[in-house]
C-alpha cells in the first residue's frame, strides 16, 4: 500500500512538473521489465487470488524469495536509472528479513495489536501465518534483523489496516524519485542553421 501512494503520488509529481516546464515525461530505457511481472505472477496466486488461501504454506518461502530475487536482479540491471539504488536498497532489506526467517516476512504481537482489536490479535499464535499474507508471527528475540520485518503502521488517526517494514518505505522513495526525475525538463539542443 505504501508503495502504491509513493507511485500514485510520484507520477502525479512527475506530471505537474512536466507541465510547470511544458514538456513531456522524459524518455527511459527500463530494461527487462518482464521480470517484474514474472515476480509478481506467482505472488498474485500466492497472497491476492481466490485460490491463496487453498495454496500450502510449505510453498510460500519458494514463491517470495524467488520473486524477491527477481526484483532484486530488475533493480540491479536498472540501476543507473534514478531512484533504483534506493530500490534496490529497500528490495534487499525486504529480502534479507524475509530470506533469514524461513522465508516469511517477520511481524511482531506488538504490531498486530496496533491493527486490530485485543479480541482478534488474541486469535494469532506466534509461529503461524496471518491469514494468507506473506508474515509470520515472531516473537523479536528469535528474529534476525528483526528492525526490517512488517514493525511499522501507519498513525492510529489514519485507522491503520496494514503494517509495512523500512524496506518497503526505501522502495517508495526509489519508486517517487525515479517518477519524478521523469517529469525533470529535458535539456533542448539549439538548432544549428546549415
């Protein structure tokens, strides 16, 4: 959801900048940008379709470190694109927290209870999955790099629904950035008379 508000409001940045200069986006080469939709086909079956929740936990682990290597690679060929180091930077916090904990993004009691009710949270056993998401509920002592698991929530005004990690917060940065380099007025070449 982050990610989602940084893109929406980086292209919308990007595009009021390109009308204060009355230019066009910019033109990039985004190279292989299939992986993105590669890494994202599994997930989508894994954690968004109706068939998420009759798929086995046993599979998660494969299904998201392999696709968070695959956004790593897309990051990692694309980075001398703006903004993609800081998403390259965020996609291997993402990877490192979720790779080092049996392949499950780590969250936290503390965190649950910030987003729903004591009633509900209570129903969550440390060790399980919530519900078909990619988080696992740990306790953080027997978490590694526990700093970069789903710790964060959005403030109680906003009615918080979701928990997201620092990585997730370095990969909107890249995501704005690279949108808003692309409204950037582009340096026009005087015409040169024959």
């Amino acid at each position: 959801m982050v990610l989602l508000i940084a893109v929406a409001v980086g292209v919308a940045a990007g595009f009021i900048r390109t009308k204060f200069h009355k230019q066009s986006f910019r033109n990039v080469n985004i190279q292989h940008l299939w992986l993105v939709f590669l890494a994202y086909i599994p997930q989508f079956f894994a954690f968004y379709s109706p068939s998420a929740n009759t798929l086995a936990d046993k599979w998660i682990p494969t299904i998201l470190i392999g696709s968070q290597v695959m956004l790593l690679v897309f990051a990692l060929i694309n980075r001398r694109l703006p903004g993609f180091a800081l998403l390259g930077l965020g996609l291997l916090a993402n990877f490192s927290a979720i790779a080092l904990n049996g392949g499950f993004m780590p969250t936290f009691p503390d965190v649950i209870r910030r987003l729903v009710s004591e009633e509900q949270a209570a129903m969550f056993r440390v060790g399980e999955r919530i519900l078909n998401s990619k988080d696992m509920l740990m306790l953080r002592e027997n978490t590694l790099l526990w700093f970069l698991g789903d710790v964060l929530t959005l403030p109680s005004w906003a009615n918080p629904t979701v928990a997201f990690s620092f990585g997730d917060i370095v990969i909107s940065m890249g995501a704005f950035w690279f949108f808003w380099e692309l409204g950037r007025p582009q340096k026009i070449s005087p015409e040169v008379s024959p």
